[in-house]
C-alpha cells in the first residue's frame, strides 16, 4: 500500500472496483475506519497523512465481499449511527421510504409496534422523530434483539423502547403485547432461489431474507394477525420487493385493510401502508 492516506485510498478503490459498485467510497469509509475520523475530516484534513497499516487488512476485506457496514460495525440511517453485527440485516437508505411513510400515515403514534426489528433502526428513527411514542420491537434472534438494545441506549431512547424475543411463525407470540397505533415491519421477503450478491448472500442472516419459493409466506403469516394488534384507526406499514406489490396488497385485502403504495427515491415499490377502510 502506497505511504500516503490519499494514496492509499487511491489504490484501495482501483483494485476494489472489480467487486464493489461503490469502490471509492468504500475506500474511503474503510480508510476513516482505519484513522478513528469521520469521512468529512479524512477528506478535509487527513489525505496527506501517512497511511495506517491496519487499512490494507481492511481492503482485503472488503475484496472478498464482506460488507463495510461489517467491517466498520456502524451503518447510518436516517440520519442515525446504527452498530451492525452479522445478526442483523444492513440498515439501507431504500428502507427509509418506510419511516417517512409511517411519519406520514401515522404522524402521532403513542404506541409503536416493529416486526422484525433486528438493528432497531426503523423503529427507533420513527421514536426519534415523535418525542411522545413509545416502541417495542420484536425479533425471533436474541442476538439481533441485543443490537437492537445497544443501539436504543446509544441514542438514548431505550427509556422509550423495549425489545422483546417473539416469533410470528408461532402460536401466542403476541400475548400480553396489547394494541398499536402504529406496526411496522421489513419482514423476510426474498425468493428462496433469488440470486443475490456474495455480499448479502454470504454474509447478512438467511432467514431475515427468505420467505420462500415467492418470498411471500412472511406476509401470509404476519398481515391475518396484525387486525388484533391494532387500534382501531391503527396504520401498519411493510416494506415488500419492488415487484410484490400487487401480491402482498392482495394479502392485505383479504385480511380486510385497503392500501397504498409508497414507492423509494429510485421510484421503485418499496413500502405498503395497510388500514381498514373508513365504515
């Protein structure tokens, strides 16, 4: 690796671009990493220092596909620092369209309901933003469940969250969890013979992204139940495929909600906002 930090970085994104779509940022997000700085001030300040031997570790790394979010253990969302494990899916910038169509749907939530919470980050970004809501997130991995908790206290916002072990897959998973003005859920949602990059298939949690031969079973299993969870006037939002839309709407009417799609920043079907029809 070549002696300066701007060198270096050079270097690091030509021999990542065979792999990453996104070489220099990696790069350069790897090389803050590396120095304990943020990026604005390896950019600023740090590109003519000498480089650190930890980076080229870090590059080999990120060469062999495993993701930067795992190798920095952080991922921003929502504008939020979010410590990620292997436990837990990456928090991406796609499911943000959830959070602004929950704020949108449900702009006064006193209690908050999150299906598969795994890092907590879109449950606590909804808290974060609605000072009076209380949250529970659930999750069937108690490893993701104590991300999700360290990450609470990290924004300090465990005060009004609590993370629970439950399994939707199971009979009375939801005794004693009461009714929800707003539920919210990235539920698995990929086909089981999908292909995916090296980067997610041999590295974030398999059964947060399966949900078999249409990737739709997690819906099947989780919308009949979400009418008894839910006030009255109470939204549920789901993020789905960009191509399931029209399958998981079907879902949703047979359970009795109407629906409205939210789509993401690259216009693609990203979320559902499920409620029951005014009588």
């Amino acid at each position: 690796m070549s002696n300066t930090v701007a060198q270096a970085v050079h270097a690091a994104a030509e021999g990542l671009a065979a792999t990453s779509d996104t070489a220099r940022l990696d790069a350069e997000v790897l090389m803050a990493h590396a120095l304990g700085c943020s990026r604005s001030d390896l950019l600023l300040r740090r590109m003519q220092d000498a480089a650190p031997d930890a980076y080229v570790a870090l590059v080999k790394r990120r060469a062999a596909q495993e993701p930067v979010a795992h190798i920095t253990g952080t991922q921003e969302f929502w504008g939020l620092p979010f410590r990620v494990t292997a436990d837990t899916l990456i928090p991406r910038g796609d499911s943000e369209a959830i959070v602004e169509a929950a704020l949108q749907a449900c702009p006064a939530p006193v209690r908050v309901l999150d299906c598969g919470t795994g890092t907590g980050a879109i449950l606590l970004a909804v808290l974060h933003e609605r000072s009076a809501a209380q949250g529970v997130g659930i999750d069937c991995s108690a490893a993701a469940l104590a991300v999700a908790q360290a990450n609470a206290e990290a924004l300090g916002l465990a005060a009004r969250s609590t993370m629970r072990l439950a399994d939707w897959t199971r009979d009375g998973w939801a005794e004693g969890l009461g009714r929800f003005d707003l539920i919210l859920s990235n539920p698995p949602y990929v086909e089981d013979d999908a292909q995916l990059a090296p980067s997610v298939r041999d590295y974030e949690p398999a059964g947060a992204l399966f949900a078999g031969p249409e990737g739709l079973d997690d819906y099947r299993r989780l919308i009949p139940q979400l009418p008894a969870l839910l006030t009255p006037a109470g939204i549920a939002v789901l993020e789905i495929g960009h191509r399931q839309d029209e399958a998981v709407a079907m879902i949703a009417a047979s359970a009795g909600f109407a629906t409205r799609l939210h789509r993401d920043l690259a216009g693609r079907p990203r979320a559902l906002t499920l409620s029951r029809p005014e009588m």
